[in-house]
C-alpha cells in the first residue's frame, strides 16, 4: 500500500482544486492488488455511479426509441462542469426533442 493519490483539477490553464485520493485495485476474484491511501475508508460513491442512473434510459428502450447518440448518452452518464461542448450538446439535444432549456 502507497500513501494516497494526489489530483489536481485544472481549468483555464490554472489549479483549480486538489483532491487527496484513496484507491484500491481488485483483480477479477475481488482480491486487493493495490492500493493507495486507507484501503479501508468508507466510500460514497456519487457522480461514479452516474451510469448506473443512466440503465433505465437504455434497459426501457428509450435511448433507442429517441435516437440517443453516443454523446447524448455519455451525457446522460456523466457529471460535467458545462464546458462550451457540454452545453452545446444539451442545446442540440433539447432541440432535437423541440424543447428548451427551461425544460430542464
């Protein structure tokens, strides 16, 4: 086991955020491989279990139904800080489906 990973987050060329990180890496079995941090720390998942939030939309046929391109759904997966092509991409999916962004 390694001390933790240390992540910076960067936007406009500038550290916006560091993020001290604990992570384990499991073989198929579950069997621990490796560590960095306290292997052991309770963990809340939040925007890593985004795609599971996103199965309803593919399991109900309604990705197929309305023609949900791989960045629509990758959208539908994700966490996103509205990057330009974020926002575009929302705005040509709302129009697609003849709404707006007060629909959201």
């Amino acid at each position: 086991m390694s001390g933790p990973l240390l992540v910076e987050v960067i936007r406009g060329g500038r550290v916006e955020s560091l993020h001290e990180v604990d992570a384990v890496l499991l073989d198929a079995s579950g069997r621990m491989v490796e560590a960095w941090g306290d292997a052991t720390r309770p963990v809340m998942p939040r925007s890593a279990i985004k795609p599971i939030q996103a199965l309803p939309l593919v399991s109900t046929g309604a990705a197929d139904a309305f023609l949900l391109t791989d960045v629509e759904l990758a959208l539908a997966c994700a966490s996103h800080g509205g990057e330009p092509a974020h926002v575009d991409a929302v705005a040509a999916w709302l129009a697609r489906l003849d709404l707006d962004a007060s629909a959201l």
